[in-house]
C-alpha cells in the first residue's frame, strides 16, 4: 500500500534547518531596530533547534544595521546564535552581486548595506547628483534620500545600470504598530522615471532563501521557513518549496491567509513561536 503524504507536522520534525524572521516573529523594536525585546518563546525555540544540532539563520529585510551588529543585539538580549546567524537583503545582495561579476555599485543606504558588500570587496559609491558609473543600483533602508540622491540613481540606470530593491514591502512590524519601509517607495520613484523594475534581492525572493540555504548548508526544500508577514515569508517558502510557518505576533494576524488559494497557504499557522516550540516538541 502506498505511503499518504506527508504532514506537515512530520515535515517539521524531519526539518534539517530554521529560517526565522526576526521582526514580528522572534523580537519587536522601534523603526530603527531599538529596543529589540524578544516575543515569547522566542529564545526558547532558537536554543532547542541549536540543542538538536540543527543550523539557524535569522533572515531579516531590515538594512539599517549591518548583520554582525544584528547578531550582537540579539546576544546581548538573551539569544545564543552564532555570529554568522543573521542575514539581511545586503547578504543576499552580495551573492547575486559577486555571482554576475560587479565591482561597482551605488548604493542607496547606510551603513547597515554599505558594510557587506565593503567586505565582499565591491566598490560602494554613494550618490551626489552626478552620474555615477556602476554595476548596479540597490535601494535599502535611506530615510536621508534627497533629490540628488534620486538623479544619480536614474542616471546609473539610464547608463545601463541594474536596479535592485533590498525589499519591496509597504511595512514591517514594530513595537508601536507598523512602519513604511522606504526600499519599496525609493526604487518605486526610480522605476517611474527609467521605466525599469527593480529586481529583489530580499524576501520573498528565491535569491534570499538560496543565501539562507546556502549559509546554513542545507537544501532549501528541507527548511523551515518561519515569519509573520503574509507577502514575505510563506510566499518565499513555497518558491523554494520549504515549509511555510506562519506566526500572528508581527504584521499577519489569524485572517491574513484566508482569502489566498490553498498553494499559498502556510502549511502551519501558530499564535507565535512559543506554540511552534510546542509542535516541535512534539505537545
């Protein structure tokens, strides 16, 4: 007699690696990643996966801190991850950068994006309202964007330069309710004026799960991909056909997947990761 399918909780204790969102699901903070405080369950389920030996990556879309700093933060609130553990969109930037051969890019961002690719070797030029000669433009976290920051992206990619985006989401979650994100909106005003669409590099797109699974060594379809907003998470999960965890303590509450067909729905959805801690433990 064949085998049924396979459930998703039996996915769940077979999983080989965890790819949290920090945000919402494992920690909330101000705008500017302040004042991380960890949900509940949050610490616990991160030391029971490490306890299993199994790989974990915290995959942020944030740019304002570099990913070293990021790791920093969250030991110093009561996690024990390795100094590798987190990535944000300049890591996965970095991969397709080095992959297609840039050297140059401009980059609209601080330090949280410059610092990466810094260490990748590639040249950050950052803009002044002249043309600057670049690979590529990459739109991050920029509250300081200004008009000629504006016209020396424009003129980068009229000049044949390719636009990428950190994130294209309209929010993420903090502790006082959601917050715009500005990726989304700089390489908006960019596309309108080059007539050219950004291209991702953050969630949901396969190149963020790839660096995931790249990092942690293990094949993407045997990853458990955990968050709480509905346009990043799961949508990512299933480009690369890994578990899809979906949490409501950040941006996706109880009726955020209801109206999506039954290939976008995450394959569970829990209270937070102190209920996921549970499944796991097999409650």
């Amino acid at each position: 007699m064949a085998d049924g399918p396979v459930t998703p909780l039996a996915r769940l204790r077979a999983a080989r690696g965890y790819v949290f969102d920090l945000d919402g699901t494992l920690v909330l903070g101000d705008r500017n990643n302040q004042g991380l405080a960890p949900l509940p369950g949050a610490v616990e389920i991160t030391r029971w996966v490490a306890g299993r030996g199994l790989p974990i990556a915290v995959f942020t879309n944030g740019t304002t801190k570099t990913p070293q700093h990021l790791a920093r933060t969250l030991t110093s609130i009561g996690f024990d991850l390795p100094a590798d553990a987190v990535l944000t969109p300049a890591s996965s930037a970095v991969a397709v950068f080095v992959r297609r051969g840039y050297r140059r890019v401009l980059v609209l961002g601080g330090d949280g994006i410059i610092g990466p690719l810094h260490d990748a070797g590639i040249e950050v030029v950052m803009p002044d309202g002249r043309p600057p000669a670049v690979d590529a433009v990459l739109a991050g976290w920029f509250p300081e964007f200004t008009l000629p920051a504006l016209e020396s992206a424009c003129h980068a990619v009229w000049a044949g330069a390719r636009l990428y985006s950190a994130s294209q989401s309209l929010f993420f979650a903090t502790a006082g309710g959601r917050s715009i994100g500005t990726s989304r909106a700089i390489s908006a005003m960019i596309g309108s004026l080059t007539g050219v669409r950004a291209r991702l590099v953050g969630k949901p797109s396969l190149a963020a799960l790839r660096t995931a699974g790249a990092r942690l060594g293990v094949p993407v379809a045997d990853l458990v991909v955990v968050g709480d907003d509905p346009e990043l998470e799961v949508p990512m999960a299933h480009r690369g056909s890994a578990l899809a965890v979906a949490v409501s303590s950040g941006l996706g509450g109880p009726d955020s997947y209801r109206h999506l067909p039954p290939e976008r729905q995450p394959h569970l959805h829990v209270s937070g990761v102190d209920e996921l801690l549970t499944l796991c433990q097999g409650g």
